[in-house]
C-alpha cells in the first residue's frame, strides 16, 4: 500500500526483514511488542512514536521516520544508551515498526509529534485519540459484513460473479488489518465456497461437481451475522467476556492479564508445525493435565521470513512436564499456556499413560455431553478438545466409529488419510482411549482423533493419528453431504429426517430468502411437528408472512442453529450390535459387520482396488482365507502366501503350534533372495513358535537372535529385536513382574535417542535439519521411529523430507504403507516425482500387494530401470505374475529391461517357473507358439536354457505342425545339439 504525501506506508509482517536487516534486533524488538513493553503509541504525519519500557526508571523515547525517496525506507531514533540517534535501528525502534505492520489501528492520530519525541517539536498539542479511530474502522467493517449477509441472504448466490468474490476478499483482509479477526476467518470461507463453486471443484460425495455445499455455507453465514450482531452490541458500548475478546477480535495479553497456572502435570500428545493463509507459521504442542484432566496449549505464532531465522519452539514429546508453572490466556479450551518454569521433566512412562486413563471422559455419552455444553456458546470454536475412553473401532464403508464399552459410537471424519494413520498406529495393539477434536460434521458430532492410548506387547504407548493442523483444516465448516455421512455412520431415523429438513433450510439460503413462501415451508414445518418441534415449526411458518425478505434473515437464522443443536442430541452416539460384528485379525481393536462369504486374495484385491472394500473388511478375507489353508500347503508355498504384510499375522498363529516345521518354513524365507516381508513375516513366525513353547522354543530363539546380530536389512533387525523383548516381557525370564520394567529399562536410551530426533524432525525450521534427523532416525533402526515417519510423511512441508521418510517407512518394514504407495504408482501420470519414490518403496517393502501395480507400470514402460529394479526385489514372488504379463503381451520380452529382470534372479527358480508352465501345457495346440517364448525368457541363464529346452524336446516330441518342428529345432539349437546360425 502506498502512502500519500507525508503519511506512513502500511506495511505486512511480512515485509519487516525488508527495513531490518540486522535479523538479531528483529527478533528482540519482536518479542518487546509481544511482551507489552510499548506505550502511548502515535502517528503524526510521516513519523511513529512510542515509549518503551526499559531498566530505568523513565520509559525510553522512539520515533521512525518515513521516507518514500530514492526508496521507501524508516529511519529508527531512540534514547536508550544502546543506540545514538544516527543509526538506523535499535531493538525499540524494531519494536515500534512491529506494532506498526502488526496494528496500526493502535496508534493514535496525533495533530503534532508528542512532547519530548525524538524529533519532534516540544509544543504541546491536542491529541486525536486513535481508539475512537480505530473503533469506527470497526464499525464500519461490521457494517459491511452485515450487509454482505444481508444481501447473499436475499438474493441467493446465483448471481455472484468473479469480481464479487474478490470483493470479498479484499473486505476479509481489511477486517483482519482492523483487528475483526473472527469476521475476518469466515469471511475467506465463504469467498473460498464460492470460488470453489465456480471453479466447478471437488464437492462432497454424493454432490454435483460445481454444487455449493449447502450446508457449509449455511453454517459460515450464520456464523457471520451472529458475529456481527455480538459486535454491533459491543461496539454500542455491550463489554466482551475476554474469551470472546481472544476469539473475536484478539488481542495482545500482557502477562497481568493471564491467570497464573500451577501445580500442572503435562503431557504432551501432539504437535504440528503449520502456516497460515496469511503467512504466518504455527508451531504448537497440545497437552493433557495428569491432574485435572484439562487440555492446554503451547503456541510460537511468527510471521514466516522471522520463523526461518527463530529458534523454533520444542516439542516435549515422551516427557512429562510435573510441577510445570505458566499463565494462560483468556480462551477456549485447550487453554493457551506461556511457561515461566517447565518444572521436573522425566521420560514418559506407562504411570502417566494410566493416569490419562483415570483423567479420560469415561464414555462416547460424556464426550457428547462436553460438545453440547460447548456449543452452547455460538461464538467458542468449532472443536473442544477431549481425552475419551473407547475400546474399538468399528469400520462401516469409508467411515469409522469409536466404541466404548456400552456400545455407543462417535463418529470420525471420512477421510482416507485417518484411515491409513489409524491402521499404523493400531497394528498389534489393544486401544485404551482416542484424544483429539470434537466437533460437528455436516451437523454429525465427529471425533478428529489427534493421538492414541494402546496397549502394546510392551505395555501402553501413546501414538499419534493425525497433526493437530490437519485435523483443523479438514474441520467442520467443510462439511459434507448430509444425507450421505448419516445413513452411512448409522444415524437414527429421526436424525436423518432433521438432518434432511435443515439440509433443505440450507438449499433456500443458497438460492435466497425472496423465494421462500408457505409452499416451502409448510411441509418442512409438518415434519417438525412430526419431530415434537412446535415452537420450531411455528417459527418456520412464520417467515413467509414477512414481507420484506431482509426481515426474515435473523429469525431464519436463529432456527437453523437451534436445529442443530437439537440434531447434535439426535445424532450422537450410535449403538453398535457387538455381536453381529467380527474382530479383524490383524487388528484385534477393529471391528467390521460380519461378513456372510470368504472372498479369495485376488477378488479382495479387485474390490479394494475399485474403492468397494475398506482395508479392515479386507483384513478378515485375508485372515479367513489364509486360515483355511492346511498347514501343509502353507509350508509347501512359503511364496507369494509369506509376501503379503495381510497375511502375516494369520500365518504366525497357524505356523505357531509347527516347532520343527515352522522353523525350516523361516529358514527358507530368511535365506532364498526374496521380498523383504517375506522375511518379516518369517520373523514374527519364530517370535509366535517361542511364545507357544515346546521343543522348537530355543531353536527359534536362537534364529531371532542370529536375525539381531547380523541381519544387514535394519528392518529385519529392529522387528527381531522387539521380538524378543517381547518374549523376554511374558515369558519367565526375568523375576515375576518385572519383566516389563526391566525390557523398558533396557530400550529406555535407545527410545530417548528416538524421541529427540523425532522432535527435529517435526521442529526443526530447514528441510536440511529435518532430512538429517530422519536419516539418523533410520540409522537407528528402531520401529519406534515409524511414527516420526509417517507424520512427516504426511504432513511435512518439504515434499525432499517426506520422499525420504517414504524410504525410512518401506526400509523399516511399514507395511500399512504399501496401500499408500501403490496409489502413488497408479497416479504416474498425474505425479511423475511421486510415482518414482513409491516404485522404489514398494521395490524395498517386497509386498505383493504392490507387485501389480508395478507390473502395470512396467507394461506401460514406465521407468523401466526403476521399476525393473524393484520387480527383481521381489525375487521368486514376482516370476510367475511377471511371466503371466510377457506372456499376455509377447512384445515386452524384447525389452532389454524385461530380460535384465530374469536375469537378475534366481537361475533355478526361473528354470522351475518355466518348466512347470511347459508341464502344464503339454499336449496343448499352443505349446509351440509359446515354447519360442520361453526359450528367450530362459536365455538368460546357461541353467535355465538348458531346462527349458529339454523340457520342450520332451513335451514336443512327436508333435506334428511346422510350429512344433520349428521350437524342437531351437530347443536343439539351446542345448547345442544343432549349431546356432551366425
């Protein structure tokens, strides 16, 4: 913004660095604005002035003066001893150009400079009090913003054009400037809708692509004229409770205004690094009191070119925090703290993980209970926090619930993301309780689950789901169709009907109140009645009957969060008929509806695949399947059955009563060069073989210890390592009871080694820091690095950092990745960088489940280099369904790439794949086509050509046809019985 002749430029935090160039006085002046330290701020022509708290006993005089020509600069004066008059910038003046770019509406309007200031005249003047000034930029922003609603609530949205839109925008950015904060945030909502509308963009499931979310953008008008109306009243001289002053308009909290906090015993149970729309960076832990059970809040909020040159704020993950001492601000829970002493700090242990228990909420009813008392308050934020007890999951279609022990579920979001975190964080555990967000979806009551309590092999653990950042931006006010979200989390009848008739009160708004009439609204009213809502319906009536449009907007507004408070009630917890659902093996703390057939791997992997089957339902398939097998089958095909992460643990229990069997099963896994899971499962076989005890007990201890010692793949090595600590946890080998105690004593310096790279890797302000601590989190090779590697998977802001936690993840054996990564593959041609890093992590991983989609990708040659790398990964696993593709499509075989492969492999296993499928033709008309086939694929090897060709000479002996004397003809030619033509 440019400043008219003898006036001060507005400026953004964001363009402080361009006037300080010395980063130290920044930061200081930064932290002195911060803490209050500046007083009796003015403006008077081309000059700020200020005074500023210093160690004497007067406060110190600042001034800056401003400059257009040759370029825009602010030349810095102050009185402190630190700085003469000449220099550009002490850390008072940084401080007085902070408050200037941060709130310029502070600074009073003076009619000359104030007595004493650094060049300034010493003549005392009148003073134009700047709050009056400021208090009608407020006014007039609340005034626009009213008519904004006003006319979007008559006249619908249909003719909102482009311009408009931007309009908006820019009304958004100068509420924000005249410090309308909330106003502000909702106001960029609704413009993002709109543009999303007219761009024509992705909607919730069940809408019409370009179709405006209706209730969305019911909720953020509502929200927006309730605001205005709570600020019209203050403005008119109504105080504000300071937690409405926090939420509403902001405000710089001097530390006499924060309330003391003592006595505090944290945890902390997330943290998220995040920047805003308007270029700031957030990084914030969140916390639970072991005491009181409240949520606190730990934030450093700094615009983004000062966060690059800050230290940033530390995590506290694996500590407790006891006798911590702070001030909290005015607010909402989770309360926003500023420690003066962090108290005794001590690794986490399972105590302060039972006393989160013994401070949860006891059930999905009380979780519901605290929403509805926090949305009592229209103008608290949209999410409480809450630490709550539950014992499973249940997966409906894409949707999950959390169950407590009476039955009642909780809603979670539908988002695919929590799916894929949820099944890391619960693999081979029992859930204890969820902490995280609650708040309305689409006006069902939803779970953002932030963390997790389990209980382990080990003992509890505290997990993380998902980064608090995530869970806010994908909160309520995105919404999603109602109809949709509550017949698929099981809603009642009687929710889905109030949810249909707020839907349709939502619909009118989005094409405008001068369509309403008694046509409309009568039936909507008859079926509140039906609902035992007459005053509601009467209300509803009763809006038609106003002539004027713009006189129905406040009562239409009224009902339609009255109703939502009445379907918060309806659509809270939903039973759950325990015994018509089934536990899914792998997750023994999920639960899905029954299913009434066993489906086959490959049919599974169809549905999966086409979006109709969600991961857990297809966990039981896997489990009942593999579980029908004999015993001996599975021994007999260690391959590809040993290659995929589902069937693992359904293997390990089979596999477990084996002794002998189960042994040399391992043994070949571990030794023939095969799919790294094929190993892993292999591992988790003689863990299960020893905790079932028998003879075999030692021998398969022996082997794990053997895997610990000199395995080269780290993954290997660290699930070897936790096998047998676990079996050094149940079983007899150290004094009864402290078998536990003792392991984590053992792990206790590699886990503390773990938890400090963890904290740089979610802190550390460059992608540079970050990318060391996660290859030195790899070099550990401990799988209590896997979530430090998937949170910054998934939610660091580096795509370098999160290609190399793809390979941390698929070097340790992360299983619940391949899923991810083969979606990354499919979409080769929307995302080519993204493609590449998951061929090479699904290569490492050595899961079947990712080999067709590599296979798609070799066929289409796509990287063959790459991709031909990680199919020979694979090892034996992958011939058969790589020699079905060649077959298919005989051309591939004269790619190089396709020959290298099975060059690459296995001399004897090749020789074995092709003879067999000889065997299985002979006698079959297109043997011959096919023999010269095999004998280029056999080619590679002196073995296998040598194989092949016999087993050809036999199968074609006799076989009448120019085909069938040709392939004896270069059978021959192979075993150099007939001379090769030069």
């Amino acid at each position: 913004m440019s400043a008219a002749p003898g006036d001060v430029k507005r400026i953004g935090a964001g363009e402080l660095r361009a006037f300080i160039q010395d980063a130290g006085e920044l930061k200081k002046g930064t932290l002195l604005y911060d803490g209050g330290q500046l007083l009796n701020l003015a403006r008077y022509e081309n000059k700020l002035f200020c005074d500023a708290k210093g160690s004497g006993a007067s406060p110190y005089k600042v001034s800056l003066v401003y400059s257009d020509a040759p370029a825009p600069a602010f030349k810095g004066r102050c009185s402190c001893p630190a700085r003469t008059f000449n220099t550009a910038f002490c850390k008072h003046a940084a401080a007085l150009l902070v408050a200037w770019a941060r709130a310029p509406e502070s600074f009073a309007v003076s009619e000359a400079a104030p007595p004493g200031a650094p060049g300034g005249d010493t003549a005392r003047k009148s003073v134009k009090k700047g709050s009056a000034n400021a208090q009608a930029m407020m006014k007039s922003g609340v005034e626009q913003v009213g008519t904004l609603v006003r006319e979007l609530g008559v006249s619908g949205v249909a003719t909102i054009g482009g311009d408009r839109i931007e309009q908006m925008e820019k009304l958004a950015e100068a509420l924000r400037e005249n410090r309308l904060r909330r106003l502000s945030a909702r106001t960029l909502d609704l413009a993002a809708l709109l543009r999303r509308q007219a761009a024509g963009g992705r909607q919730a499931r069940g809408a019409p692509r370009g179709a405006l979310p209706a209730v969305a953008y019911a909720n953020v008008m509502a929200d927006l004229l309730l605001t205005a109306r709570k600020l019209e009243k203050h403005l008119a001289g109504e105080p504000l409770d300071d937690r409405h002053v926090e939420e509403l308009v902001g405000k710089t909290w001097k530390a006499s205004d924060r309330k003391p906090a003592e006595g505090l015993t944290l945890i902390e149970y997330a943290f998220s690094t995040r920047t805003t729309s308007d270029d700031f960076v957030i990084r914030e832990s969140r916390f639970i009191d072991l005491e009181s059970g409240r949520h606190f809040s730990e934030k450093q909020i700094l615009p983004v070119f000062l966060a690059k040159r800050t230290d940033p704020k530390r995590s506290f993950a694996g500590e407790v925090l006891a006798g911590a001492r702070a001030t909290t601000y005015p607010g909402y829970p989770p309360l926003r703290v500023d420690f003066s002493d962090l108290g005794d700090k001590r690794p986490l242990d399972a105590g302060a993980l039972e006393s989160v228990l013994a401070r949860a909420l006891p059930d999905v009813g009380a979780a519901l209970a605290a929403l509805q008392e926090h949305r009592k308050d229209v103008f608290a934020p949209d999410l409480v926090p809450v630490a709550v007890l539950t014992d499973t999951l249940f997966a409906r279609g894409a949707r999950l619930s959390a169950v407590d022990d009476k039955g009642e579920a909780l809603h979670l979001p539908d988002d695919p993301a929590l799916e894929e975190r949820l099944a890391g964080s619960l693999r081979d555990a029992r859930l204890r309780a969820l902490l995280g967000d609650v708040g309305i979806d689409a006006a069902l009551p939803t779970l953002w689950p932030l963390a997790a309590v389990v209980e382990g092999p080990l003992g509890l653990e505290l997990r993380p789901v998902l980064d608090q950042g995530l869970a806010a931006r994908g909160g309520p006010l995105e919404g999603s169709a109602w109809n949709a979200a509550a017949r698929e989390a099981g809603a009642s009848p009687a929710a889905i009907a109030l949810g249909e008739v707020r839907e349709e009160l939502a619909e009118a708004l989005v094409t405008g109140l001068t369509g309403l009439s008694a046509r409309a609204t009568d039936p909507l009213a008859a079926r509140l009645r039906d609902l035992r809502l007459e005053k509601q319906a009467a209300l509803l009536q009763a809006l038609p009957q106003r002539p004027e449009p713009a006189d129905r907007l406040d009562d239409f507004i009224k009902l339609y969060q009255v109703l939502e408070m009445a379907l918060v009630r309806l659509a809270g917890a939903t039973q759950i008929d325990r015994g018509s659902t089934e536990r899914v093996p792998t997750y023994e703390s999920v639960a899905v509806a029954r299913p009434d057939e066993t489906l086959s791997p490959d049919e599974v992997a169809r549905r999966r695949a086409a979006g109709a089957m969600n991961r857990y339902v297809a966990a039981v398939h896997h489990a009942r399947y593999y579980a029908s097998l004999p015993a001996s089958e599975l021994v007999a095909s260690i391959f590809p059955i040993w290659a995929d992460g589902t069937a693992t643990p359904t293997i390990a229990r089979t596999f477990a009563p084996l002794g002998a069997e189960a042994i040399a099963a391992a043994e070949k896994a571990l030794t023939v060069k095969a799919g790294r899971v094929a190993k892993l499962t292999a591992v988790r076989v003689l863990q299960a073989v020893v905790l079932h005890g028998g003879p075999a007990r030692a021998e398969a201890t022996a082997m794990l210890r053997k895997v610990e010692e000199h395995a080269k793949d780290a993954g290997l090595r660290a699930l070897a390592r936790d096998a047998l600590d676990v079996i050094d946890v149940t079983h007899v080998t150290q004094p009864a009871g402290l078998g536990s105690d003792w392991v984590r004593s053992r792990r206790a310096a590699r886990l503390e080694r773990v938890h400090d790279l963890a904290k740089t890797l979610g802190a550390a302000p460059t992608k540079e820091e970050r990318i060391e601590a996660l290859k030195a989190l790899s070099e550990l090779g401990d799988l209590a690095a896997l979530p430090a590697f998937r949170r910054a998977f998934y939610a660091d802001a580096s795509r370098d950092v999160r290609e190399e936690a793809a390979y941390a993840l698929a070097q340790l054996g992360d299983v619940e990745m391949v899923e991810t990564f083969v979606r990354m593959l499919a979409s080769r041609g929307v995302d080519e960088r993204e493609a590449k890093i998951a061929a090479y992590a699904l290569g490492f991983l050595g899961d079947v489940r990712g080999l067709s989609e590599l296979l798609l990708a070799y066929a289409d040659g796509y990287k063959p280099g790459i991709v031909a790398d990680a199919i020979r990964a694979f090892g034996p696993v992958a011939l058969t369904p790589l020699v079905d593709l060649i077959e298919a499509r005989p051309e591939l075989a004269k790619r190089a790439a396709a020959l290298d492969v099975l060059k690459k492999m296995d001399d004897t296993a090749v020789a074995a794949c092709l003879v067999e499928r000889i065997e299985a033709r002979r006698g079959d008309a297109d043997l011959a086509d096919k023999a010269q086939l095999y004998l280029r694929l056999a080619d590679v090897h002196a073995h296998s050509r040598r194989e092949v060709a016999t087993a050809l000479m036999s199968a074609l002996s006799g076989a009448p046809g120019k085909e069938a004397q040709a392939a004896v003809k270069a059978a021959q030619k192979a075993l150099g019985v007939v001379k090769r033509s030069k």
